[in-house]
C-alpha cells in the first residue's frame, strides 16, 4: 500500500464545521487506498476525545495542541518577517521535526496539505508528489472582512491579505496541483495567480445524503403552531455571526410583524456573545450546541444562509438541501454551487428582499415545506465519492 503524508491546519474530525467536513471525507476517502500519515494540531480541547477516531484511519500521527493566545502572540513574528501572519501562527518546532523524520524514514509516494498554513512544513521537498488543497482563496476573504471591519482592524485584515495572496501565489507556483472547492473559486485563484494557473483545478465539497436525510423520523424540535426560520453553523466563526446579527436584527422583526407565528432559530455550537445577546429579540432562539442538527433542519419551514461574507460551497446549504429544504440565501452562500436546473431556491440580497421571500414562503407557502428536487440534486451531483476521484486520479497520474 502507498503511504501519502497528509497535514491540516485542524485535526480533521468531528466532521462538525466546514473545514473539518471536508477534511474528514478527504482522509476517509485517502485511507481506503494509502496508508496515511497525519500532522494535525489541536486547537479545541474537547477534540482530544477523537484522537482514538482519528487514529483508526492514519498510519502515524502527530496531533498537537495549538493554544490560541500563544498562536496569537507568535504570529506577530510575520509582521518582521514579512510574512501573513496565519503562517507563524501554525508554526511549530515539533511538527517540523515529525515531518522531517517521517519524510526520511517512510516510503511516502505524495503530500497532500490542507490550507495554505501548513505548507511550510513541506517547502524544501521539491523532490515529491505535493498537491495543496486551499478549500477556499483565504487570501480573497480577509479582504472581504477588511471591507467590514473599523480601523485598526480593517488595516490588519488587508495586510493579511495582500501578504497571504503573495504566500498562496508561491506556494501554487512550487507544488505539483493546487486544489479548489469549486469551479468559481479556481478561476478566482487563477487570476490572480496567472503563473500557476495550469496547475490549479477545483474538488468539489460533497455531503453525505445518507445521514442528512429525512427519511428517519425525528422529534419536532419546535413548539406547535411556530413557523420555524432556522440558521445552522458554527456560532464564534465571523462571517456566521455576521449573518444571524444581520438577520436576527434588520430582517427578522419585518417578518415577525407580518407574521407572528414566525421564529428564527441559530442552531450551532459556541455562541459568540453577540450572538447570545440575538435572544434577547422577539421570536429569536440560540440554541447553542445540538446533539443532532437534523431535526432542526427537516422541521423548519425553511433554511436561512444570509452570509455575507463566503467563499466556496457552503456544507450548511448542500446539507440542507440533502434534508429536503427549502432556501433563501444571499448569492455569495450559493455562488460555489453548479445549478443546472430549477432548485428551491431564493436568492435575497437587500434586508427588503429577505423580508418578502421569508414572508411569502412562511404566509404563502411560495417555496414547498418539503423540496424533493433539492434532495435529488444533491444526492446526484454532490456525493462525497464523485467528488474524490478527481483526486484520486490525480494522485495516480502525475
């Protein structure tokens, strides 16, 4: 069996958010062929409780802590160094000295890296198969946070930007592929890394339509008689917490006025403060941390993603899709996503726009409670297994 050396920036289970779904599927798919060894770091004390999961799936592993307020602190080292400051913040001595031992004991045939970060550890091995799966161009999204942000923020986020496009632009030059989560998001890439653009090409994300489904019957989370609004996602990431404030606070009252059966339901663990305060509105529910996201989503009347700020293909919408829902969502939350045909599916931009199409579909019934051509779509373009063997032959080709 051929080994591969496969790093992320975040051990790659539970698959519970975005980046860590796609990693998850990514090593599972991998383990079926190779014999994998992982270097991953650690950075949620509650995941220590995985290792033994992770572990089933690797060959050997180097797990480590990462503590935020340290990280924090050594990532100013790039402010001297000239560097994005993502790339100290992951640096570290013990995964250096693993993956230099590793790389000069086993057989490996390839690298595979999982964000931008962790490619440091592997720049000098010219000499092997390297392929980079970015996800998303991380570069582009701080420069979509700056636009959010006051000064002096505003002034660090494009400095993380403008560094981190420069970063992704080298390392796309020197590895083999470098891996997008979608069509959009590789053209992006490739314009503005022109040099390396015949080496970049797109993975898409997949779900997996057997657990998100709702054929199984599960509890009505949910009063009678409430027509449910639901948002799902994990609740200290920005751009999340961006889109319920917005919603909860400049969409949400309009519609409870014309409807006051309505509730808006943030279901997702950790809670930002703000977004805790979100409860203190009418009608509006955090629920924190869910044992099963499911019977929140086939229950609702419709799902919300109102990001306005994202970048690829967002699990949240292709899972809900799976379940059989409803959407509205602003453009960017389903840009990443190849319609081809005619999908449940609402496109709202400006506060007006999300009031009338929530109000319709809750009053109305203007989308269906239930949508069969969602989950069909899903289940035919959006497999896990379709998604995989592009890379599958990649490895195998090159």
């Amino acid at each position: 069996m051929k080994e591969i050396l496969f790093l992320a920036h975040r051990i790659p289970y539970p698959p519970n958010k975005g980046d860590k779904i796609r990693s998850f599927h990514l090593l599972k798919y991998l383990s079926a062929s190779y014999r994998v060894h992982l270097g991953a770091f650690v950075d949620d004390p509650n995941d220590w409780r995985y290792v033994s999961e992770v572990a089933k799936l690797c060959g050997e592993t180097c797990l480590l802590p990462l503590h935020s307020t340290r990280a924090q602190l050594r990532s100013l080292k790039g402010l001297v160094a000239g560097l994005p400051l993502t790339v100290p913040y992951y640096a570290d001595a013990r995964m250096r000295a693993w993956v230099g031992r590793v790389l000069g004991e086993r057989p490996i045939h390839a690298i595979l890296v999982f964000s931008s970060a962790m490619a440091q550890y592997v720049t000098e091995y010219e000499s092997l198969l390297r392929i980079i799966d970015f996800v998303d161009v991380d570069s582009d999204k701080w420069r979509q946070y700056a636009a959010h942000k006051p000064w002096p923020m505003n002034w660090v986020y494009r400095r993380e930007a403008d560094y981190l496009l420069r970063y992704e632009r080298d390392i796309a030059s020197a590895f083999d592929r470098s891996v997008f989560v979608s069509e959009n998001e590789a053209n992006l890439f490739k314009a503005l890394a022109p040099e390396a653009k015949d080496r970049i090409l797109s993975i898409e994300n997949g779900v997996d339509t057997a657990y998100f489904s709702d054929v199984k019957d599960h509890a009505n989370p949910y009063s009678p008689g409430e027509a449910a609004v639901v948002f799902t996602g994990v609740m200290d990431y920005w751009a999340n917490v961006d889109a319920v404030t917005w919603f909860a606070r400049d969409i949400f009252p309009a519609i409870r006025r014309r409807t006051d059966t309505a509730r808006f339901y943030i279901v997702g663990a950790r809670p930002a403060n703000t977004v805790r305060d979100l409860a203190r509105i009418e009608g509006v529910t955090v629920t924190g941390a869910v044992d099963d996201v499911r019977p929140f989503l086939k229950h609702a009347h419709c799902v919300v993603t109102p990001l306005r700020i994202a970048r690829g293909i967002q699990n949240k919408v292709l899972e809900a899709m799976a379940m059989g829902k409803s959407i509205v969502s602003t453009r960017a939350a389903v840009g990443g996503i190849e319609v081809q045909k005619p999908l449940d599916l609402l496109v709202a931009e400006s506060s007006g726009e999300w009031v009338e199409l929530v109000s319709r579909i809750l009053l109305d019934g203007l989308l269906p409670f239930k949508s069969e051509r969602n989950r069909e779509f899903v289940v035919q373009r959006y497999g896990w297994e379709n998604s995989f063997r592009r890379l599958g032959a990649l490895l195998n080709r090159i």
